[in-house]
C-alpha cells in the first residue's frame, strides 16, 4: 500500500466525509475511472484499426470481384 496526500474539492470532501472506509472507497472509484479509460482507449484504438483496414478491405473486394468475372466471359 501507498500513502497518498490528496487535495480534494470542498463538496467532494463533504460527501466523501460520510463515508466509512475512505481509502477503499476511492481506490474503487479509481479502479472505475481508469477501467473506463482503458477500454475507451482499447475502443478508439480499433475504431482507428477498423477505418484503416476499410480501405484495403474494399481494394480486396473490386479485385475479387474482378476475378471472379474474368471466367463468365
């Protein structure tokens, strides 16, 4: 375990106040936060794959197309 000294906004600190374990309270809220950004991270990172590959996907399908054609002549 890490000892933290953080500073907090009042009304934060007013709400956290009622709190029984602080310490696990915002190491959860922590784990959330940074799950969320891992997966909207993992998200954008395929979306990027997805839009990239788009491209040489639909090149691929004009030149299956075309060689598929090629024998009904």
């Amino acid at each position: 375990m890490t000892r933290l000294n953080i500073t907090l906004p009042d009304e934060i600190a007013k709400q956290l106040a009622e709190k029984r374990n602080k310490s696990r309270f915002i190491a959860e809220a922590l784990e959330e936060k940074l799950e969320r950004e891992k997966r909207k991270k993992i998200e954008r990172l395929l979306r990027e794959g997805y839009k990239a590959s788009s491209k040489e996907d639909k090149k691929l399908n004009v030149d299956w197309e075309k060689a598929g054609l090629e024998k009904w002549d």
